[in-house]
C-alpha cells in the first residue's frame, strides 16, 4: 500500500444505531489524508462517528483530540474504533455534546455537519451555527474544517464566513450521484431547486458537488465601545 492507503486503512465496527461513514465524510477523510491542516495543533471534533476521522487526526499529528457525540453509545462506539486502530495508550478526550455545546478553546474545529437529515427546519442550521458560533471554540486566528454539499449552497456559506472574520477557501471539490435517501424527502427535493447550482444532471442521473472548506479568524478586536457582557 502506499502511504496514504496506509493513513486510510483501518477496522471500524458500528451497531445498527451508528453512522457509518458517508460519501461526505469519506471526502473529508482524503482531504484530511492529503493536507496537513491539524499537525501540532488541539482540535476538537464535532461528531465523531465511527471515529474514522478521529483516527486520522491522530495519524496527522495533532497535538490533541477532543471528540464529540451527541449521546453515550453513539460516543462509545467512536472511543472503541479509536483505540482499537490506534492504541490504549493514546490519551483523548471523548465528551457528549451537542454540537458547539462543549468547554474550552482549540486551534481548529473539524466535522462533517449534517444537512439533509439535519433534523431542523433551517437544514443548514448546523452549518449556520458552525459559521456564527464556530468562533467561541476556537483561540485566536483559529480554524474550521468542514465538508458540505453543492446543495446547501456553497457560495452563500463562503459569504457568510467572510461576514464573520474568516478568510475562506473551497480547499478540494468531487461529484457523486444522490443518495437515495434524498429522493424520499419531497420537501427536500423541492427545496433544492432553489439552489443555483446545486446539482447538475448528467445522462438522467442527479450529481451533487462535495466541498471541503477551510476557514481562518481574522485578527480582530471589538471597539472600545461594543456592545459587550457588563457594559
């Protein structure tokens, strides 16, 4: 195997209540295989799966790992995939959390938010929350590193974290057809056509673009005289 199958290689098992890895998250995972964006730093993770991205962060170098999930079992399927492809001797810290809902700060944030089955009216709410709220997790001149479909309109995301003090950049794209599931959601297939650009059609078939999206914290200071907790 070459070097990036071997980063790529590993034994993940998941009950019938577990996320195995998607499309989205596979492309994640060969971005994060391909560039060096976590070596030396603390990353928090934000839903951790089967811990197939964990596990990468690990082999990447990053300095340390928290992870998250939002239940107890979910969590505990991600730390058993960890330390069986990487050791018991590698510390982590596997919290449950919702979301940006956790303590501390990191050097860069990663995940894979959830958008058709996001379980919200507002589909790209986790991707909005990440964009607006992202910041409270991270350190000075911290980053993000996310995949998100052609669907959940990438322009508008990349506006958006210029908005909020990132200097933003689709690092790596790929195409592949729709799940299935998306055809079994009306409304979302409806909501989807007022996506310029978010799919395109080739031979009969619907293709959707992945996109890995990198953004940095802009140096930056409230004036003297915001609006801010005691004033």
């Amino acid at each position: 195997m070459t070097h990036l199958d071997d980063l790529l290689a590993m034994d993940l098992q998941a009950g019938e209540d577990d996320w195995t890895p998607t499309p989205h998250g596979q492309w994640l995972a060969a971005v994060l295989v391909e560039h060096d964006f976590v070596s030396g730093k603390d990353v928090l993770e934000l839903g951790a799966g089967v811990a197939n991205h964990t596990i990468l962060l690990h082999r990447r170098g990053a300095r340390s790992i928290t992870a998250t999930e939002i239940t107890p079992g979910l969590l505990e399927t991600a730390g058993a995939n960890f330390r069986r492809n990487v050791g018991d001797d590698v510390e982590i810290d596997l919290r449950v959390a919702d979301w940006l809902s956790t303590d501390g700060t990191f050097d860069i944030v990663v995940t894979n938010p959830p958008f058709c089955q996001s379980g919200k009216q507002n589909r790209r709410y986790f991707l909005d929350s990440l964009i607006l709220d992202g910041h409270k997790r991270l350190r000075p001149e911290g980053e993000l590193l996310f995949v998100q479909s052609s669907m959940a309109d990438v322009p508008r995301t990349l506006r958006r974290l210029d908005q909020n003090g990132y200097d933003a950049r689709v690092v790596d794209s790929t195409s592949g057809p729709f799940r299935d599931y998306y055809f079994e959601d009306a409304a979302f297939m409806e909501e989807i056509e007022g996506v310029e650009g978010g799919y395109e059609e080739r031979g009969g078939v619907k293709y959707e673009t992945l996109s890995v999206i990198h953004a940095k914290l802009r140096p930056w200071a409230p004036h003297a005289n915001a609006h801010l907790p005691g004033r």
